[in-house]
C-alpha cells in the first residue's frame, strides 16, 4: 500500500534531518542492503566452523575443548543456514491477494488412511492378541 502525500512528506523531512545530523551514518545504512549483509554473516559462519573444526581437533588432547569445539560448529552450521536461506529468498514469507489482505499460506490436509485399519495403536494390540492366540495364551 503506498504512502500518503503527508506520509511521504514526513518521511522526507526525516531522511533529510538524518543525512543533516549524521551523513555518514546516513550514506553507510543507504549503501548496505540485506543481500550484503547475509553475504557477510554466512563468510562469518563459515570461519567459525573452521574454528570449531580446529577445536574438535584439539579436543583429542582435552575432552572439554572438543566439545566446545563441537558447540561452536554448531552454532556456526546454524548461522551459516539461517544465513544462507535469507541470501536465498527461503525464508518464509506471506501471501497477499489481489485486494491487498495478508493471508497465510494453508496447512496441507494431513494424510488419510483406510478407517479399516485404526490406528497404530490398535493395529499393534491386534498382531499382539493374535501372536498370543498362535502360541497358545495362558495356561
């Protein structure tokens, strides 16, 4: 949805207020858009997995550095994919109609089974009813 005129206006009074008070703080957050931003904290992710790799080497010597070492590549893995999927576009996002109305996407229908064979539960107590049967039950 677009602004309106005096939305517009105050936010070019602000941007303007700004890049007077600070400009290069102002031409540093123009300049930097998200795509860089995730570049850098996945190059960031990557060196603290080799990090971690270092320190699970160590670790043959110290049990306690190689598993901080393991924890760091794990956090690191984590950084790295978080990263990796915002570079990417994978993050999860919502739906907009053609009217403008945010709706989220919809669950798939859950997987239907044939009604005849119940559920696991009862499925398990029957073949165990029937192994009893076979083998004679209680005596």
């Amino acid at each position: 949805m677009p602004l309106s005129e005096h939305e517009q206006r105050l936010l070019d009074q602000i941007e303007r207020a700004l890049y007077a008070e600070d400009p290069k703080f102002a031409t540093t957050v123009r300049s930097t858009d998200l795509r860089t931003h995730m570049r850098r904290r996945f190059r960031r992710a990557i060196a603290l997995f080799v990090v971690g790799v270092i320190l699970l080497v160590l670790g043959v010597t110290n049990p306690v550095v190689g598993i901080i070492g393991f924890v760091v590549m794990l956090g690191a893995l984590l950084l790295g994919v978080s990263a990796y999927k915002r570079l990417n576009g994978a993050s999860t996002t919502t739906l907009r109609s053609v009217d403008g109305r945010t709706e989220r996407p919809t669950k798939r229908a859950p997987f239907k089974r044939d009604k005849s064979h119940g559920s696991t539960r009862e499925r398990l107590e029957d073949r165990w009813k029937k192994r009893w049967e076979e083998r004679g039950g209680p005596e």
